[in-house]
C-alpha cells in the first residue's frame, strides 16, 4: 500500500494544509481585493456628495478622503516590503473604524441612514482571510463600535449637520443596497472558489482510491480507511496459486529494460483479466511470479474451482503472447488448498499478504512443477475431482515435506 492509501481523516487534513497554505493566501488577497475596491468606490460616492453640499461638509468628506490615503498608502507598502499580513491589518482596521467615524461625523444612526453597516465588511472579511478563530475579535470589536455609537448617538445627533432628505434617502439605499451587494459578491466568490477546491479534492480522493483499491483488496482497504490499522485474519480454507515463467531470467538479459518491463506488462495483464474475471485476489508479482489466492479476504465456497479455471485459462493467454511476441513462454504453476493467515504489515508502505503452511506448500508445487504444467496437492485434488481431470504424478520430493504424491491438473472434465 502507498502512503497515498492513507486514511480519510489524513486526507481531509492534507487537502485543509493545502487549502490554507498558498491557495488560500491567493484567496485571502482576492477577496481583500474586492472588498477594498468596493470601499473605494463606496468612498468617491460619499466624497462626491458630500462635498456637494458645501464647504460646512468638507470635515465630514475628509473621513473617505482619509480612508482613500490610508489604504493607497498601506498598499504601496505592502508591495514593496511583501507584507501581506501588514496590509490586511491595515485594510480591516480601516474597513471597521471608516463607517463609523463618517457615522459620528454625520450625526449619528438617523442623520447617516445608519452608514456604520458598511462595518460589518471588516469581520466578514476577516472570517474569510484569517479563519474563524482570529475573526472573532474583529467581530466583537464591530459590536462594540456600534454599542458605543447607540450609547453616544444623543450626542452625534445633538451636532449633526443638516442633510437633505434627497440625500439621507440616497444613503439609505446605498448602505442597504451597498452592503448587500458586496457581501453577497463575496461570499458568492468565496463560495466558487470553495466548490472549485473541493472538485479538486474530490478528484484526488477518487485517484486516491482508485490506486488504493488496485493494490489492496476492497474490504482490506476498507477496514484501513475505518483506522483498522491491526489486520490479522486467519482462513480456515483458501486456495493459493504460484506462477513462475520458465527461464525467464536468461531471456531477460537479452532484453532492454523497456522491452522486459513491456512483456511483463502483457503477461500480467492478461493474468490480472483473469484474476478479475474469476474473482480472486491477486496477492502480489516478485519478479516474473504471480501470486493469487481464492477465500480470502472474501470467503466462497468454490474457491478451489475458481483457481483451477483461471490456472487453465493462464496457459492459454501465455500462448497468446508468445504467439504476439515470437517468444518461447512457458511457465509452472502450482496450487495447494489449506489453511492461512492473512493481514497487513508495514507502517509506511503497507502490504496485504499471506502466511502459513499452505503458502509453503502451494510456492513448492510450483517449484517443482514439470514446465507448462499446473501442479497440486492432494488436497487441492479432493476439492477438484468431480470436475477437473488429473494424472497422478508420485514421489515428488518436496522441500520440508518429503516424498508426495501430487497430481497434475489437465483439462476440465
């Protein structure tokens, strides 16, 4: 297994890492962009008014003029020093405290239509640059401002200037409608960019388990991604099939890395067609060997037959690519029923395999199986007889095991 089978939970924290390292500081600009770019606008309008009501107003028009100055300036400074955290600073500081003084300098709640709601830019803003914990205080600083606005409005209104009703109107819909359309605006960007982010994540986990599911079997890679990182079984019946290509060593050192790593490619292609189609699990490949098993981890009931068939079917499909190639392929193979232990072992790269007697013995028929023969165990046999033909090959001297009798499997009766 890849450390890419890892999982969900180890995912979902990479695609987070991800999202708030370099995509979500392009993000943060982006957004910080709109929202200063509305606000400048926002403050043209208001100068522009308000500067149109005569020299009286001209403190009042000085607050977005102020606020323009600020930003332009904080903005210069961040290109040149590349201090993105010092210009966000500035621009929320900004964002919070401008409506409000233009409040204050106005009159209060009634006099300005209620223009400290263009605030509210500088936590939403906040929320989605720096993240939910570090919003909080901008936040609470925004309900304070208008705490004190409401405790101080008797005051503002004590002093205000006289603003036309065309004009307070005007404001009036310019904060709602303003603060609306930014807002919207933004979160509608932020919420585009969070799909597209999470399309893309969505795609990965899928490459992900495409490549988890092709080196592991399903229900291993399963209980994996629950974080059953213990995988021990034992089968109390499996099958087990060994394939080795004869002398294909000698016919390698004539062969390019290219050409060797192709013709293994079609062999094993083939084989693993065969494995799908009969529904086996392909233990793994160590050089030109093929391993399989049938009952494990999926328990059948015809796990014998199932390998016995695709056995047959593999010297047909070496045929086909010797027959494609101009090779002389041929192989051995080797099958035994019994008992194993199957799991998962390794920490970084893990590995499904099998353990046990039956391992052994299935891995010696195929070793000294007579070339372009399948050979079995007894075992194997009493499992296959009824259906499969066999001649019985005796005395075949068995490394750990002695002298047995096994049988060489022909056709299907």
């Amino acid at each position: 297994m890849s450390e890419n089978q890892a999982q969900p939970s180890i995912l979902t924290r990479e695609f987070w890492r991800r999202f708030s390292n370099p995509s979500s500081v392009a993000l943060g600009r982006s957004i910080l962009s709109i929202l200063v770019f509305a606000e400048t606008l926002v403050s043209f309008f208001w100068i522009f008014t308000l500067s149109g009501l005569g020299e009286g107003y001209a403190l009042i028009a000085a607050v977005p003029y102020f606020y323009l100055v600020i930003s332009y300036v904080s903005l210069f400074i961040f290109y040149r020093s590349k201090r993105f955290e010092y210009f966000t600073f500035t621009q929320l500081v900004m964002l919070l405290v401008m409506p409000f003084f233009m409040q204050w300098a106005i009159g209060g709640f009634e006099a300005s239509s209620g223009v400290a709601i263009w605030a509210i830019l500088s936590p939403v803003g906040a929320l989605m640059i720096l993240g939910t914990r570090q919003s909080t205080p901008w936040f609470l600083l925004f309900i304070g401002l208008a705490f004190l606005s409401w405790k101080m409005n008797p005051y503002f209104a004590g002093n205000a200037m006289p603003i036309p009703s065309d004009v307070k109107d005007t404001f009036f819909l310019m904060n709602i409608t303003g603060t609306a359309s930014i807002l919207y605006g933004v979160l509608r960007f932020f919420q585009a960019q969070k799909e597209r982010v999470m399309l893309s994540l969505e795609i990965e986990q899928a490459r992900s388990e495409k490549l988890l599911l092709n080196i592991l079997p399903a229900p291993i890679a399963e209980r994996l991604k629950a974080n059953d990182m213990r995988i021990a079984d034992h089968y109390d019946a499996v099958t087990v099939m060994f394939a080795d290509l004869i002398n294909f060593t000698q016919m390698s050192e004539k062969m390019s890395p290219t050409q060797l790593v192709d013709l293994l490619s079609q062999v094993f292609l083939k084989f693993d067609q065969l494995a799908e189609k009969y529904q086996v699990e392909k233990i793994k490949t160590i050089g030109d060997a093929y391993m399989v098993v049938s009952g494990a981890p999926v328990i059948c009931a015809n796990l014998a037959q199932r390998i016995a068939a695709m056995a047959l079917e593999m010297q047909s499909a070496l045929k086909e690519v010797a027959t494609r190639t101009g090779l002389d392929l041929n192989m051995r193979i080797g099958i035994h029923s019994g008992a194993v232990v199957a799991g998962v072992i390794g920490s970084s790269k893990f590995s499904y395999d099998l353990w046990g007697d039956t391992v052994n013995l299935a891995s010696r028929m195929e070793e000294t199986c007579i070339a372009g023969a399948i050979q079995v165990t007894a075992e194997t046999q009493r499992l296959l007889k009824d259906n499969y033909v066999f001649s019985l090959r005796t005395a075949v001297e068995v490394k750990g095991k002695g002298v047995l009798d096994t049988f060489t499997l022909l056709k299907q009766a």
